[in-house]
C-alpha cells in the first residue's frame, strides 16, 4: 500500500473516530428536541461522507475483486452526503431558533435539490453516463456532472446563506446563546475544504466535519447549561454573562431597560392545585415572555422560582408600560388556549439604566427588583 494511501486513510481514520464518539454522547444524551435529532442525523450523514471518502482512495491506489462495483457505491455516498449535509443544517438551523417556525415546516424546497441530485447519481450508479462513470476502471465525468456539481454547491450556500440570515434575525434575542452552534456548521468545513484546494492529497474536508461535529457538540452543551431545563428559557447563569458582556462597554449600557416579572398568586397555584399545575403556569408564561421578546428583539431569562427578567433597548416601539399590558393580555390568551383552571398574572417591575446612579448591571437588578415588588404591594392594596 503506498505511503500517501496509508496517511490519507490514517486521517479519515481518526477522523471517523471522532465522529463515532460525537454519535455516542447524541445516543447517551438526555435532551430528546427536534434540532438534537437533525444533529444526530448529520453526524450519520459525516460518516458516510468520510468513508466514501476513505473507500474513494482505496479504490484509486488498490486493486481488488469487485473494484469496479464498490467504486459505484463510494462514488453515489460521496457525491450525495454533502447536499444531505446541507439540507440538515438548514433543517438544525430552524429547530435549533424556533421548534414552530414556516421555514422548518417548508424544509422540503429545501430539500429539492438533494432529490435531484440523488436521482442524477443513481442514475448514473446504475449504468446510464450522466454525472459520471467508472468503465474500464478509470473514473470519468459524465455530460450532467457541471448540473451536478452546481446542486450540491447550491444546498450548501442555501444553508449558509440561510444560517447566516438566522443568526442576524436573533443576535440580540433572547436565542442569542444559540448562534455559535449555527457559526461552527460553517466555519470548519468552509476553511478545511479550502485548504483542501492546495492540499488536495490530504482529506482535510474530512477533518473539517469531524471538527464541525465536534464543536457543535460542545457549543450545544454549553447551551443546556445555560439553559433552564423546565422553561427552555435561558437561566441565571447566561442572564449573567450577557449583562456582563452588554455592560463591558458604555455605548451598549444607553437606554438599556430591565423588567423583573412575577406570577401573581404563585404559591396559591401551588397550594391549591399542585406543583405540576404550578409547573405548568411557568411554562405557559415563559412561552409568552420567549415570543413576546422576540418581537422586541429584546433578551429574556428565568431569574428564579417564578420570577423573570427582560432585557431590552428602550425605544418607541419598546417601552416597559406597555411591554407590561402586551404580556399580561398574552397571558390571559395562552392560560385560556391551555384549559388552565385559574387565572395568570403578571406583576412588572421596570428601570432604565441611569449613568448617575448606577455603576454596573447588579443595580439595575435591585432596582427593577424594587420597583416590582412596590407594583406588587400597591396592586394588592387596590
């Protein structure tokens, strides 16, 4: 076997590898979401990719009974993986934001050119000379391998053209935390294929995925734990690091507003009617705090128990008084649309950031905080 056989199949090896322990913690996860199963489906569609990529040199340096078969099969796996590739990227990108959204109910056009596609390479697997063939034991491109090749590179700059619209429609929402995963599908295989151009007799496109799957893999567990596991909101921690982050310079502090946020009657729900009644009332009003930011491009966490906190720029379309009315009428709507037996409110407390009379982030907190619990009092003397 030569020498150069033996490094690139080294490489592919590991990188296999790699991709086979990303697939093991996908399997031995506890979160069970839709963008967590296209992840999973990705990290299968990797190492198809790599092993077409592996058995692609073996057959070019080798010999061997079958050759011409096998060559067939590896070359249909290695042309059609990457627009697979590409299409669940589009379909993570859309689960990964929003579980609910048109784009990820529409994914079929998405997956358009992948059928084509997938049609052309079998076709041409089958014996007809359309994209390629492997006659005679030496490979050829076929009269419709330009076609081909221009629908693989159209999933893969839909899906990145796609991520990228994702990323600047949520950079300052509350999904924020999400936006590095969706950056790691792009940058690795990007940069690797690349490099791959001038270090064509290494699988560095191999190492690229691996290292795509790999990264986004630790990016998708550093959002769960940034995350609240019962409201699928972001927790204290991640409000945290993104105050300190807004805070670090003085031009994004300006017209910064925060509101603290309170279930009226908390304890009573759970008294009365259970804590997984009370559970439930945190996560219908968590949905109606999620969409309702989202519309202000603002940023939402669980503060604690049943307390939220909303942070935004104040502006006319943003102002807190009528954030306040907006959640609560949202509320009433969602409590009903649920069959809840009792009602759901809101207390709100709200405080724009004031360069006089405060030094940093942590008294914006206590005096919204303030603020909510003097709403609270004088709501319940009325």
């Amino acid at each position: 076997m030569p020498q150069l056989l033996s490094q690139y199949v080294l490489i592919d090896s590991f990188c296999l590898i790699l991709a086979g322990l990303v697939l093991r913690k996908c399997f031995r996860g506890t979160v069970k979401e839709l963008s967590y199963n296209y992840f999973t489906m990705t990290v299968y569609a990797v190492i198809l990719y790599i092993l077409g990529d592996m058995g692609w040199a073996i057959i070019e340096y080798t010999d061997f009974p079958g050759r011409i078969v096998t060559a067939y099969v590896v070359m249909t796996i290695y042309y059609v993986t990457p627009a697979f590739l590409s299409f669940f990227w589009y379909m993570f990108c859309e689960a990964r934001i929003d579980k609910k959204s048109k784009f990820l109910q529409k994914g079929w056009i998405a997956f358009l050119p992948v059928i084509i596609l997938t049609v052309l390479v079998v076709i041409s697997s089958c014996g007809s000379y359309i994209v390629f063939s492997y006659e005679g034991g030496a490979y050829q491109r076929g009269p419709l391998y330009p076609a081909a090749l221009v629908l693989e590179y159209i999933s893969a700059v839909f899906s990145i053209a796609h991520a990228i619209v994702v990323i600047l429609r949520h950079f300052r929402s509350s999904r924020a935390n999400n936006l590095n995963v969706l950056l790691s599908f792009a940058v690795y295989p990007v940069l690797f294929g690349a490099m791959q151009i001038v270090f064509y007799s290494l699988p560095l496109e191999s190492v690229g995925f691996a290292l795509m799957l790999v990264s986004v893999l630790l990016d998708m567990k550093e959002t769960e734990i940034m995350q609240d596991t019962l409201t699928q909101m972001n927790n204290r921690r991640c409000l945290n690091r993104y105050l300190e982050t807004t805070f670090r310079l003085k031009s994004t502090r300006e017209n910064i507003c925060m509101c603290m946020i309170d279930i009226d009657g908390f304890k009573k729900i759970n008294d009365t009617y259970g804590h997984v009644s009370g559970d439930e009332a945190l996560t219908v009003t968590a949905n109606v705090i999620k969409k309702t930011v989202n519309q202000i491009n603002g940023f939402a966490a669980r503060f604690g128990g049943d307390e939220f906190v909303i942070v935004f720029q104040k502006s006319e379309d943003a102002h807190p008084e009528l954030l306040g009315h907006q959640l609560n009428e949202s509320l009433a709507l969602a409590a009903a649309d649920a069959g809840l037996e009792y009602p759901l409110t809101l207390s709100v407390g709200f405080m724009t950031f004031d360069t006089a009379t405060m030094k940093d982030a942590s008294d914006l907190i206590k005096s919204a905080d303030k603020y909510l619990y003097h709403n609270k009092a004088k709501s319940k003397a009325e």
